[in-house]
C-alpha cells in the first residue's frame, strides 16, 4: 500500500528576481503547478500568493477581499509594517466606506484632464532636472539625479511643497518602505516627514494658494471633512506612493533600455512609440509585484484552491503581467504590444489613483533623455548595479551613467 504524498512545504516569500527586468522564474512553475501556493513571510506568518492573470484580477476585485491592515491576518512583508500601518492607518490600506472616502477626495485631482493640462509643467520639471544633471560633474547616479529628482518635484509641484531637498524624500521612503525596517524606525522616519508637513499645512490655512495642499486644508481640514491626523496621513502617502514607483521605474526602464539598444534606436527613430512602449515596460517590470496585499475576510476559491477566511494572500502583479495565457511570450519587450491591459496600477476599488500622472512623467522622462542625451551609458560594468530587492518597491538603489 503506497503511503499518502506529504504535502509540499510552504515556500519562503518574497522570491528574488534572477533578472531585474523580468518576474522570478519560480513565479512560471507556480502559475503552472501551484497557482494559489502557500508560503512563509519573512515575518513567520503563512499566507498564499496567486500568479495567474485571471486570478489576480479576480482577487483584486472581490468584495469579500480585504485590505484593512489591522487584520490579524494581512500579510504584512515587514517586520514593522503592519504594527506603523495600524498605527497611521494609510488610506491604501482601508476597505470601503473609509477607503472610498478618502479617493473621493482625490480623484478629482488625477483626472485624465487635469492630467494632460499637467504636461507643460512636467516637461518643463524634467528640461530643468537634465539640465542640472548634464551641469554636473561625470558620473552622475542617474537615481538621484534624474530619476527620484525627476518623480519627487512633480509630486511636490502638485501638492505645493518646496522641492529643497529632493534627497529628504527619497531618504522617507528608504525606511518606511524597507521590509527590514522596524515599527520604531518607520515611524521616527514618518515623523520628520509630518513635521515638516505640519508646517506646511499651518502656512496654508494663513495663506492658501492654487495647490493640492491648499484645497486639502480649506476643503477639508477647515470644514471638518478630514482631521489634522488623516490629512498628514492622507499627504504622506500620496508623496511616498508618488514618487517611489515612478523613481523605480524610470530608472528601470532607462537600465533595460541601455540594456537593448535595439528597442532604444526603435525608439529614436519613432518618438510616437514612446505612450505604447511605456505600457510595455509597465507589464514587464512591474515594479510594484507584491504590493497587492490582502486578507480573505470570507472563504474564496481561485483556480480549485480554497483561502481560508482570515488568511493572508497577496496578489502578484508580476506574476499576472508575465502570464504567457494572457501576453503571448511575455518575456519579449514588445514596444508595440497590442490589448495590452496589464495590472501594473493594480485593479478594483484600490486601483492607483495617479496612474494617469505616472504614465504622464514616465513618457516624458523617457522621451527627453532619449532625445537630448543620445550618449547615455553606464558608466560602471552592469554587475556592479544594486537592486532593491529588500523594498516594497523593486528598482536600482543606484546607477552611475556618463555621457
């Protein structure tokens, strides 16, 4: 009599990328073998992950699927995320109707309107950022020069904030953004942020002007909509969710590109590929893999396998955006992909509120510095490069380029 298989051990999760610009391998045999898999987070805690495009968008859009971060189950990667977020209570971390108040009240900032009347600012922000850059001294760290220079004064223009020290920002989203972090060290990094902030906000209910800031305060905080803790929190994470994933992937995709001259002469010689090949890049880098994440508040089932009420799961953008059933050989950078919906800005009711902004800086940032600085090169071996694979966002910690 043939003795019963044990079960497959829980694997250890996040899983490193072998390939900056591509999803772990391990994510293909999960999506094949283990859709909906079971794993350990560095925190101790078990949880699933679910790979598979329709799952994904699935997962994401189902109501009995909470991301309320003071469950007992969210499946927090860092060791002091969920004690800082229960704390602070970040508005991406809240179900309806607390979450659909605080989008109500931003929505109507990101626009596709308001965005495209964005443009001459933006390109005007990243005209001055090149310019400095290319003033410098060479090598330049393309991350702090131009890419997180770039993402942080277009989050600071929108909300009125002076853009003094670009780094102070970067700096924020380091701490409170590492999965090594403690609760403590979050929360002292928070602090020098919403100090500074406080300040901010005590200026405007003296002397209001035209920005985001200012209508937050009047709209908001003097009518009662929003108390002095929600509007730090509601701020606060709007510039660290701003600024972060559009920093990893401009300086990600200019990497891949400087990777592929190929796909950067398709680009020189057609400027108007640039919108189509940013989606691209979108889907293949997915920079933003395992910020899904989610507690079953009932029993669901994906792809045959039943969650658990008040199990952790997390829903894995790269994983959906490289699903070879939903992009036809999705490791092939295609500047011309046609239907391509991929769930880089996420899905359902937490779908990224500025993607419109982002799709916005991406398309100009690239297409300024392949325009204007044809002699771009790295300026150390491409081994040499770090990644941020310990972050909730993945990109490159550094990367000097001369020209």
């Amino acid at each position: 009599m043939n003795a019963p298989v044990p079960p497959t051990p829980p694997r250890d999760f996040p899983i490193r990328r072998g390939c900056p610009f591509a999803a772990p391998e391990e994510y293909a045999t999960l999506r094949t073998e283990e859709p909906v898999a079971r794993v350990t987070l560095p925190t101790g805690r078990p949880a699933w992950v679910v790979t598979r495009y329709d799952d994904v968008r699935a997962l994401l859009s189902d109501p009995r699927v909470s991301a309320d971060i003071r469950r007992p189950g969210f499946p927090a990667l860092g060791v002091g995320e969920q004690e800082a977020g229960a704390r602070l209570r970040p508005f991406i971390r809240t179900d309806p109707p607390e979450h659909t108040r605080y989008r109500r009240m931003l929505l109507p900032e990101f626009t596709v309107r308001k965005v495209r009347a964005m443009r001459p600012a933006v390109q005007a922000i990243v005209d001055g950022v090149l310019d400095d850059m290319l003033a410098a001294p060479q090598p330049a760290d393309f991350v702090a020069s131009y890419a997180n220079a770039v993402s942080t004064s277009v989050i600071c223009e929108l909300l009125g904030i002076p853009r003094e020290n670009l780094e102070f920002f970067r700096d924020v989203t380091r701490v409170s953004g590492s999965r090594t972090s403690t609760a403590e060290q979050v929360a002292e990094a928070l602090s020098g942020l919403f100090t500074m902030l406080s300040d901010l906000i005590a200026e405007r209910r003296e002397r209001p002007g035209e920005d985001l800031l200012s209508r937050l305060v009047t709209d908001r905080l003097l009518t009662g909509d929003l108390t002095m803790r929600e509007l730090l929190s509601v701020v606060g994470i709007t510039i660290n969710a701003g600024r972060e994933t559009t920093t990893s992937m401009i300086a990600l995709s200019a990497l891949l590109l400087l990777r592929r001259p190929d796909l950067l002469e398709e680009l020189r010689a057609e400027p108007d590929l640039v919108p189509s090949a940013v989606e691209e890049l979108l889907r293949v880098l997915s920079v933003a893999d395992s910020i899904p994440l989610r507690v079953a508040a009932e029993e669901i089932r994906l792809s045959g396998e039943t969650i658990p009420a008040d199990d952790g799961v997390i829903g894995l953008i790269a994983g959906a955006n490289h699903d070879p059933g939903r992009f036809p050989d999705p490791q092939t950078v295609d500047l011309r992909r046609d239907d391509n919906h991929h769930l880089a800005f996420g899905h359902g009711v937490h779908q990224c509120i500025g993607q419109q902004l982002a799709r916005l800086e991406l398309e100009i940032a690239l297409r300024t510095l392949i325009q204007r600085v044809p002699t771009l090169r790295l300026a150390v071996p491409y081994e040499e490069i770090v990644f941020k694979h310990d972050s909730a966002t993945f990109g490159v910690e550094r990367m000097p380029v001369a020209w």
